[in-house]
C-alpha cells in the first residue's frame, strides 16, 4: 500500500535571494543544456512514495516505487499549455537536491531518500546523475554526481540551473498548484444504483445548504424562503418544470442550514412511482448543485438515507408527531392513604386532613402532631390524678392529724380476704406480662429499625456520592474538552469549578453526616437495649415486691413505676408520630417512582433548576457538535471540497440545532427523545426564562437553539463517520487513511507552515500528520464530552433521584414495619404500666392495712 501525506496552514517564506510567488510550471528539460527547473511540487511529489509512516519502514512494493520516483518517472509538466508527462526530466537529475531551504524542511527525509537511491541498483538508475550537497544532507556521500553541487546554480535568471519552486507560496497558491495538476489519489465513484422496480408512499431527502442561510425561525420572509425551497427542490428532483410530486420540508436547523425534506406523491396519487423514484435518487446521487433550480444556493450537498437493497425505495423519513408531555404536568399530587395507627389524621383543631405528604404544609404537620395526642393527653391525665391523689393524700393526713382521724382513711382498702390479696396479686403477674411483652418487642424490633436506618442513610449517602462522581466526571470531560480552542466554549473553568466544589461540599456534609448518624444509631441500639431491660425491670421488681409482701419497698418503686408510666404514654405518642410519618414517607417514595411529575417530592427534592440544566446540556452539546465541525473543516481543506474527493466521509454531527419553538410548538422528528421532552417540559412550565441570558440564544431569530439527537448519517450520507472512529482505519470505518506522513508546520504551536509538506499532502488528499494528530485530539476531546452524556440526561431526567428512592424505599418500609411493631410494643408496656399501677395501688393498701382489713387473716 503506497504512504500518503497532508498539508495545512499559511505559508512562511524561505530564504533565498529573489522570492516569487508561484512560478509557473516548466517545459521539459533538453538533452544537451541545462533549462532551469523549478523545484516545485510537480517534481517533489515523485518522493511521496519514498515517505515512511513513523516508526516504519519500507516495504519492498514501497521502496520499488521509491526508486521509480527517483529516477524512472518522468515529471509531469505543463508544456505549451498541455499537461504532459511525456519527457525526459528526472528528479535524480533536477539538481533540486542542491537547494538547502528544500532540504532543511524535512532534512531526515530527504537524507532516507538519498540513502534509498544508494540501493536502487542499477535497474533504476545510478546515483552518479544525482547532485547533492554533503554540508547539508549527511547522507550525500562519495559516488554522486557531486558532492558540493558543483555546476548547479541557484536562483530565477535565466543562467541559472534550479529555483526554488515553494518559496513564499501561501496556502491558497499551494492549494491552486495542486488544482493545476490532474487529480490524484482520488478513489472511483460509487456504483450507480439500480433502477427502482417499486413506488414509494415517501422518500427522504437530506440536504445540506452550506453558503445558505435565513430559513429558521417564524419570520415572514424565512416562511417564504422555506416555500420557495420546497419548490425549487422539487424541479431539481424531477429535472423538470412541473414536478410530478411534491416536497414537505420536514426539520430545518442550523449548520448553515441543514433540511430533512419529504418527497410525497401529488395531489390524487397515492404514491411516488418507481421511475420517478430512479430518478430522485439518481438526481441526489448526481448532486443538485448544478440543478437551475438550486445554484442560487450555493454550495450543497444532498443523498437519499443509505441505498436500499436493489429494486426497493429508499426508507421513508421519519414521522413528524409533536412532543407528547407527561400527563397531567399541572394536577394536584396524589392524597396519603389513611394512617398505618388507625388514629384519624386531625389536626390539634379538629380539622381533618386530606392532602398529599407536604411536609412544609402547617395543616399536615398538625395532623401528625395530632398522632402523638392519645398517648400525650393519656400521660397528661395520669399526671393529674397523681397530683390529684397526692393532693388528697395529703389533706386527709393533715385533716386526721388536726381534726379528725377519720379522715385518715382515704387509702384504706375496703375488707378484703386471703383470696381477693391472691387474686390481686395474679392480676400484677398479668399486668406484668403484658408490659414484658411489650418491652420484648421493642427489644426484638429495634435491631431490625436500626439496620434499616443505616440501610436508608447508606442509601442516600451513596447516591450522593454517585452524584458527586457523575459531576465530577462531567466537569472534567468538559474541562478536558474547553482545553482545545475549537471546544472552548463560555466561561467552561468557572462553571466547573463551581460545580465540583458544591457537590465536593455536598458530598463531605453528606458522608459526615452519615458517619454520625451511624454512630449515633449505634449507640441508640445500646440504649434501647437498657431501656428495655429497665422496663421490664421496672415491672418485674414491683410483681415481686409486691409477691412477698415488702409493701414500704414497694411503694418506693410505685413511685419510679408512676414515672416510667407517663414516659412510657408519650414516648408511645412520639412513636405514633414518627411511625406515621416515615409510612407517609415510604408512601411518598412509591408515589414518585410511579408518577415523579405529579409527586409531592418533586416539589420538595427538585433534581436541578431545568434552566441550568438546559443551559449545561446546550454547553456540552454544543462543545460536541464545535469538535466534529473544526474536524470536517480539516477534512473539507485537505482531502474533499471541489478539488479534492467528492465521495469523501466525514465525521457526523451527533446533534441537530433546532430552535426552542419549532422543537416544542410544532411537528418534529425528534419527539421521542428524553432530550426533547425535558427541554420542551421546561418551557411548557415557563421555566426557561431570559432566555436572551442563555448561551445557545440566536438573536437573529430571536430564539434558543436546542440541539437534540441527530440521526446518523447526518446531516447527508457524506457525514456517517462516529466521532470516536476518526484516527481508526478504514476497516474499522474510520479515516486513519487521511493521515499523511509529512508535518504540515515546523513548530508545535503550528504558525510555521512547511511549504514542502504541504504540497504533498494537498496533493494526496491527506491530512498533515501533525494537523491530524491534532484533530485527532480535538475529536478524543469531543468523545469525553459525549461519553459523560448519558450523566449530564441522568442529571436531567432526574434518574439519580428516582435510583436514589428505588434503592431507599426498601430500607423505609422495613423501617415503617419495625416502627409499627415498636409501636405497639409501647403501646403494650404503657398499657400494661398503667394497668400494674392501678392494681399495685390496690395491693400496697391491702398490704399495709393486712391485719385491720384482711377478714381471715388469723386463719391458715
């Protein structure tokens, strides 16, 4: 396979002593006198052949045409205004190896040819015919015609032997050197297509109007260049006059102006036939730039999507359909279920409530404040009967000690037998059971509430994290990307710095916090565990004080057991609360992962103001479709435009740009994606404001410039190349092929252009290596800003939020169960208090006052 070569840049002149922009091309040289040559491209492209790629070397096929192009070929001339080729100049013999400013361009270059044509052998030619310069070029040693390019003078006069035909050339003059020649390295055009052999109720046309503009927006006068495209499509569809169909345009945006047009049959047919159907395909195939009708458009481009198999139509474009928005965007949130305790949702005013999980709603937080009332207004009353009955107690001592010992019988018990004291007692063993039940489930239900707590904070101190890991990827990508100057696109470093700080901050409180909590809830488990254990304590110390009869001792514990009863009420009321309210939550959650627009937490837990998130999605779009756009320029200057190959592939452009309005307020192609949905949901709730402020706002049609998904080939058949296939080879469909491997410039910031190089590249249609490379760069750059795309839409649509509730609303039910069997629980261990009291009061009297009241307590 021969080695290509590239070229780009402008030009800087050499030194020599009198510089000329291009010199014409020479006649032949004669047999017996020396007629000056210009070195110029015509002669240096017999060397290309020569030319390794880096770190290779020549294949034997590659070193035979080396040879041939040193001292076999003849160069080709213009001669009496004919390009020929049929004469007797050789490059071995030119002299051109003389000029220092040529050599010097790629001295190591031209030192491997030098020292190819030592091993040419004799077949080729003899290096004896060859003038070099030992000073300059090492290689040039003992067995040339001459060493120190003695006879070979320098220079434009007529006495002199050789000039230097690159000097001060610019680019546009290379450029046109190259035109002047006969195309090279050009591949043979496309088969033609098959005739049709069906109709077709459709065919899509793609077309790319590169000098044209004007058509976006509602204006009257882009409404009439539309129309009037429409029409002239049309005739240069058919070839004709009258069209016998008609042309839909289907998508119109920007780039200069890129149109999805639809061929449909004519009023009263019901389909394209299949001549004409031969003849739209062979008309796009042949290009419509020539067509009468189009060359007001300037430069264009339009094909039909990829051929179809033989005698079948092309596939028909892809349906318009507005963009169908989520349901409802506006209606009320669902209403909470009834409460998982049974006890009504009313409010501390009696109101009842109705309404959704509102967390910043007065009247939902009241009602669940009125959850925790039965066991507060319970511990409330107990309090005030036991000041009540302290209060008795101590007015009847008082009253006795004073007035009148009858008094003294307030707490007396009324006469009682062996058998109601032993009845009493086996009604505490119940009471006291009751409680250890109680407090046994609150012991068995805490680990199993701690666990899912941590589940639920690990939950969400992950997702938070993750969260931190995507924007930390996208800033980078986008920091990455704003590095090259063709993606540089805003103030890129301020945006991401200010993203990775805030979710860095975010992070850090976040997994603080969860360390905390986890400590916390560690420490809760211990407590809980001694609190239980004291409950049942409590409980079962009194049944045995009372069992054996220590009534003095037990009227002290009566005492912490009339505490611990009123503690138990309210912490029995707290939990009814908080029960409630982490059922409501897990409600909730289900709620937004079943209907996230119309969820109370949409509203409380926004994922992203959508006009940031527009504006970030726009920017990182935009730096994508500016990456690919500063390739295809490389590719359009070196290997395509009119001169270059005319069957060219270049990069796709991932993204169409499309104005806000004609994406959301009218029929589109592009309804179905997640993109067009978010960007079109926040306009509908009017969230996309000063939008002149915004990034991607075009003041020329007064309007944002959206960029959703292109579909590929896009914007024609030309452009079907991924972006991350560019340095690939053509195997792998990419355009490694283009890379030629001559520099273009001599210096890496690429202002010093090599005049050598680029003739050479330009001639092959290739890509100097170092401006390949380069935008090899730029497209590896624009590849991390689209890798990071699926996060920047997670971002969008919320998907982190939605991952974050379906991986905690697992551990929030669990939660919501063992608060339910905590809940009960507390509710059996202050029930059963409140039963041990009452009946322990009963049995401290009957205890004390045994021998006075107890009627058979002589008896055995």
């Amino acid at each position: 396979a021969r080695k290509q070569f590239c070229v780009q840049g402008s030009i800087r002149k050499m030194r020599v002593p009198r510089a000329f922009l291009f010199l014409a091309l020479v006649t032949s040289l004669t047999s017996t006198a020396y007629a000056q040559v210009s070195c110029d491209i015509n002669r240096a492209i017999e060397l290309n052949p020569c030319k390794a790629d880096e770190g290779k070397e020549l294949t034997a096929d590659e070193k035979d045409t080396c040879c041939k192009g040193i001292f076999n070929n003849n160069i080709g001339l213009v001669s009496g205004g004919t390009w020929t080729t049929s004469n007797t100049d050789r490059f071995a013999s030119s002299g051109c190896f003389c000029i220092k400013d040529i050599m010097n361009e790629d001295i190591a270059f031209f030192n491997a040819v030098l020292d190819i044509a030592k091993t040419c052998g004799a077949s080729y030619g003899n290096i004896n015919t060859i003038d070099c310069d030992s000073t300059v070029t090492t290689s040039c040693t003992s067995g040339f015609k001459s060493t120190d390019c003695n006879g070979v003078t320098i220079g434009t006069g007529g006495s002199d032997t050789v000039s230097n035909g690159f000097v001060g050339k610019s680019q546009a003059a290379i450029k046109a050197e190259v035109a002047a020649r006969p195309p090279s390295n050009v591949p043979p055009a496309p088969t033609a297509r098959p005739a049709a052999t069906k109709g077709a109720k459709k065919i899509q046309v793609d077309i790319r109007l590169k000098d044209a503009t004007g058509f976006l927006g509602d204006s009257t006068a882009a409404k009439a260049k539309r129309t009037e495209l429409e029409t002239n499509l049309a005739k240069a569809l058919c070839n004709c006059a009258s069209p016998p169909f008609k042309v839909k345009l289907v998508a119109v945006s920007k780039g200069s102006t890129i149109v999805t047009a639809e061929v449909q049959p004519a009023e009263g047919s019901s389909e394209i036939s299949a001549a004409d159907v031969t003849t739209i395909n062979s008309r796009t195939d042949a290009g419509l730039g020539s067509s009468p009708s189009m060359t007001a458009y300037g430069n264009l481009t339009a094909t039909v999507p990829a051929p179809a198999p033989p005698g079948q139509a092309p596939a028909p474009v892809r349906d318009a359909k507005k963009i169908a928005l989520p349901k409802g965007l506006n209606t009320p949130p669902a209403k909470l279920p009834a409460a998982v305790t049974g006890i009504p949702r009313t409010g501390i005013d009696g109101s009842s409530y109705e309404g959704g999980f509102e967390i910043d709603n007065s009247k939902y937080l009241e009602s669940l404040a009125g959850q925790m009332l039965p066991g507060i207004v319970m511990a409330v009353l107990l309090f005030v009967i036991m000041i009540l009955m302290l209060l008795v107690y101590l007015v009847s001592t008082l009253c006795g000690l004073t007035f009148c010992k009858c008094c003294n019988g307030a707490y007396k018990p009324r006469r009682f037998s062996k058998k109601d004291l032993k009845i009493n007692k086996v009604v505490c063993l119940v009471f006291c059971a009751i409680t250890a039940a109680g407090a046994f489930a609150v012991f068995a239900e805490t680990p199993p509430l701690l666990e899912n707590t941590k589940d639920l904070t690990g939950a969400m101190a992950g997702t938070i994290s993750e969260l931190s890991a995507n924007v930390t990827a996208i800033a980078d990508a986008m920091e990455a990307a704003a590095a090259d100057p063709t993606l540089a696109i805003g103030d890129i470093a301020s945006t991401t710095k200010t993203m990775k700080d805030a979710m860095a901050s975010v992070d850090k409180t976040v997994q603080d916090a969860q360390d905390q909590i986890e400590e916390y809830v560690d420490m809760s488990g211990l407590y809980v565990t001694i609190a239980a254990g004291i409950m049942f304590g409590i409980t079962f110390i009194v049944f045995a004080l009372g069992f054996v009869g220590f009534w003095r001792l037990l009227i002290f514990f009566t005492i912490i057991l009339s505490i611990m009863m009123i503690i138990g009420w309210i912490v029995w009321g707290l939990l009814s609360l908080l029960t409630v309210f982490v059922d409501d939550l897990c409600w909730a959650m289900n709620d937004y992962l079943r209907d996230r627009y119309n969820s109370d937490l949409s509203d409380f837990i926004p994922c992203m103001d959508p006009k940031v998130a527009v504006s970030t999605m726009n920017v990182a779009r935009d730096q994508v479709a500016s990456g690919i756009a500063a390739v295809n320029d490389q590719l359009e200057e070196y290997s395509g435009g009119e001169s270059g190959n005319p069957y060219l592939k270049y990069l796709c452009y991932n993204y169409a740009k499309v104005p806000l309005k004609d994406l959301c307020n009218k029929k589109t192609i592009y309804h179905d994606q997640a993109y067009s949905t978010f960007v079109c949901q926040a306009e509908d709730q009017k969230k996309l404001t000063e939008k002149a402020d915004m990034t991607s706002y075009d003041s020329t049609i007064q309007d944002l410039i959206m960029f959703p998904d292109a579909f590929c080939p896009y914007p024609t058949n030309f452009y079907s190349v991924a972006l991350g296939n560019f340095s690939k080879p053509a195997s792998d469909g990419g355009l490694g092929q283009l890379r030629c491997p001559f520099k273009g410039y001599s210096d890496e910031l690429m202002t010093q252009a090599n005049e050598f190089s680029m003739g050479q590249c330009y001639t092959m249609k290739q890509l100097p290596s170092d401006v390949f490379d380069a935008k090899a760069s730029t497209a590896e750059k624009a590849q991390l800003v689209l890798d990071v795309m699926p996060k920047i839409e997670s971002l969008l649509q919320c998907e982190l939020v939605a991952t974050a509730f379906s991986r905690m609303v697992g551990p929030c039910e669990g939660m919501a169960t063992a608060l339910t069997s905590l809940y009960a629980g507390f509710l059996l261990v202050a029930m059963g208090y409140f039963l041990l009291w009452a009946s322990t009061l009963v049995l401290i009297s009957r205890l004390q006052y045994y021998r006075s009241y107890c009627v058979d307590a002589d008896k055995y």
